[in-house]
C-alpha cells in the first residue's frame, strides 16, 4: 500500500473556491489521501462542499470537516488544519489554491521514496492574478540540493515556492519538533498580531536532509480579490513581528550551531522590518527564552533598517548590519 498524504486545507468563506480545489484533488492519480478541512468559522456553508465530495464514497480518499467555533484567523486555522493530519506525508493547499497537473501527488511522493535523505520535494506554482511563475528557477526536471545550501541561496530568492507546491515527509518534520516550534494562537492572542508560519516547516526540513526541486508547474497560487495574500494584512506582515516570532522559537530549540546560524541568518535577511510598537514583545520574549545577547540587538537592527530613511541617511546601513551579524556570531 502506498503511503498515506495528508492534505492540510485552511479554509474560510468560499465554497466556490474550496469546490475547485477539491475537484483538483479528487483528479490526481495518487492514492491514498486524506484531505483535512479547517472552517475557520465561516458566514458561508463550506460544509456542503465538503459533503458533495464524501457522499461520492471515493475509494481511498477520506474528506474530513472540522469547524472552528471561533475565527482563529489565517495563521491560527492553518495550525488547526495540520494538527489534525495523520498521514505520513503531508501538504499545506490553501482554499483558493489547486492543482494544475493531475500527476503531482504520483511525481513527487516518487521522488521521495526513491531518495532518503530527500524529505521535502518544491515545484514551481503559477499565480493566478498575474500568471507568473512564483519560482524563477529554471532548471528542467528534478535537481537535488544540500538542504543548508537551499536556504542560504535559494529560499528567498530563484526557489521560494508556494505553500501549496511542497509536499513533504510529515513524520520526519513532527520529530524535527515542527509542533513544539508552531506557535499557536493563543500565545500572543492578547497583542492582536498577525503571525506568519515564515516557511519553518521549509526550514526544518532543509536542516537535516535534501531538497527535490522542480521547475514545472504543477499547482496555482489562487489570487482572487478578497484573498488574505491580497488583503492590507498580509502586505504589513511581511518581515514583521508575525514572522519573527515564530523562527526565534526554532531558533532557541536547534541544539547545533550551524543550525542555528542558519535560521540567525534567515532573520537577519528577512525579519529586519519591526517598528518601536513591536518593543511590547521583547519582554516576554526575554523571559521565555533569557537570551539578552541574541534578541536585544535582532531587535535593535530591525528597528533600525525600518527606520533607515528617517535616522540614518549618510551611514552605511550594510556596515552597520554586517557588524551586528559578527557580535551575534562570536
């Protein structure tokens, strides 16, 4: 029997949308696979959807519905959705996302079987609003990368993918401790922010084995209008506080050096985009992890960069970076 995929779908008020990716799934060729819902409490009946698809009595495709009794919001309800898988492997595929090639699940799951140390396999997504390509990676068929070598090159760069184009060994990530570094919602659901996963599933898995990419499209990144990777929240999370928070916690639970040198230099990359307001986070953070050496300046030169064009204009904010990169390296 082949291996179980478990299908993580976050989804909120649009059945429409959820309808299509559904459809695309019940279209692959791979089987078996169980497909995870998460009603992030929506106005609209997404149940029904759901129930056209398990009343086919598909063989070896489970629909599993869940509603939440709450909105939890994007990031809380895609916790909930991939807490709930039980498969092998895994997959996150956001409602308005879908598969565009009937023979991804069978292409990739074969790319993880035949290669054991691969735990993760990225293709390229296309983007619906704007029909580009979400990689610009190039290469035709599969090529095999060091995983520290992906995401030091190629993860924010010609090879950052979308959610709905990785498809992964969920074992090995639940014994990374994926679950333990997830933070759930209720953590810092008194300071109204909005987290962002900030690809440490991607991360993790990178750690500790190779990645498979391919440059073919196999999946669309959906992108109506009201979609929340269009919406004034999405745009004012990028690089943020939401990001950062959650890549601190896999930053202090890495036990190897290089490790976590790796996910200091994804920070410093990327999360360099808090403002004075986010400083509110700084003492519990202090107080949960007790490394004054590490957060104070991550902080510091992040408040700064935001700031740049307003407190430093003549300095040379490279020079300034590299130096907080070498006294957190020492």
């Amino acid at each position: 029997m082949s291996k179980l995929i478990s299908i993580a779908i976050p989804a909120y008020n649009n059945p429409d949308l959820l309808d299509r990716a559904l459809q695309s799934i019940v279209n692959q060729t791979y089987r078996p696979i169980e497909i995870i819902i998460s009603d992030d409490n929506s106005p609209k009946n997404l149940q029904k959807i759901v129930n056209k698809y398990i009343n086919l009595n598909l063989k070896y495709l489970e629909f599993k519905y869940f509603k939440n009794l709450e909105n939890l919001s994007f990031y809380g309800n895609n916790c909930a959705a991939f807490l709930k898988c039980t498969g092998e492997l895994g997959m996150f595929l956001h409602h308005d996302d879908y598969f565009t090639d009937n023979n991804c699940l069978t292409h990739c799951i074969e790319i993880l079987d035949r290669n054991k140390n691969v735990h993760m396999v990225i293709t390229n997504s296309i983007v619906e609003h704007n029909l580009n390509t979400m990689m610009t990676w190039n290469y035709d068929g599969w090529q095999f990368i060091n995983g520290q070598k992906y995401v030091n090159e190629y993860l924010y760069s010609i090879a950052h993918p979308s959610f709905s184009s990785v498809i992964f060994d969920r074992n090995v990530l639940e014994l990374l401790g994926y679950s333990e570094t997830f933070i759930l919602h209720t953590d810092y659901k008194t300071k109204k922010i909005h987290f962002d996963e900030a690809f440490i599933f991607i991360i993790l898995l990178s750690l500790y084995g190779d990645v498979a990419i391919n440059g073919k499209v196999y999946t669309c990144r959906g992108s109506p209008p009201d979609s929340y990777s269009r919406s004034n929240d999405w745009s004012s999370m990028g690089g943020s506080i939401g990001g950062l928070i959650p890549l601190l916690n896999c930053y202090f639970k890495q036990t190897k050096e290089n490790n976590r040198k790796i996910i200091l230099n994804v920070i410093l990359k990327v999360y360099t985009n808090l403002k004075f307001r986010d400083l509110i986070f700084l003492p519990p953070l202090l107080k949960k992890h007790g490394n004054y050496k590490i957060l104070i300046p991550i902080f510091m030169i992040s408040i700064i960069i935001h700031y740049k064009a307003k407190l430093f204009k003549v300095f040379s904010l490279r020079v300034l970076k590299d130096s907080v990169k070498n006294l957190l390296y020492k």
